[in-house]
C-alpha cells in the first residue's frame, strides 16, 4: 500500500495502519514532519521539500513528481493522510 502524508496530524493517523513492505511518501507540508519507518520504504516529495526549505540529505529518498506518479501506479491501494 501506499500512504501519501500530508501533516503532522496525517502522520499520527499512518502510523496507526503502516505495515511492513508499504511505501510512505511525505508531501505538501508533510515534508516537514517526515520521519523513517521501519520496513517501509519513506520518500519525501522533492519539490514540496525545497518549497518548505527542509534540507535535502541521504537518509531518505526524494522523488520528483514522475517519480511520485510511478509509485502511485505501482501500488493497487493508496491512501492519503491529512
């Protein structure tokens, strides 16, 4: 499953159904609360992050907006929490 983050409030609502093998993506203002996961694979939405002015560094993995529309296809389910 994919689980689009939206705000610290979001956050506190994905944690509570994230499971092992889902993706997390953190976007809008979401990217200022992104945190990792374990067995999940966190990406946090590059434009949004610099819109933001969160530094960009190498514990997680940005994607571009392509990027986010290829993971958004990969995934049967996705949910977005605000």
């Amino acid at each position: 499953m994919l689980h689009l983050v939206q705000s610290r409030e979001g956050l506190a609502k994905c944690k509570a159904f994230v499971q092992s093998g889902d993706d997390v993506v953190f976007i809008g203002d979401g990217v200022i609360c992104s945190e990792q996961f374990s067995d999940c694979r966190v990406f946090i939405q590059t434009d949004d992050a610099m819109r933001c002015g969160v530094p960009i560094g190498d514990e997680s993995k940005y994607c571009d907006m392509a990027e986010l529309v290829e993971l958004v296809a990969l995934h049967d389910q996705s949910v977005s929490w605000s």
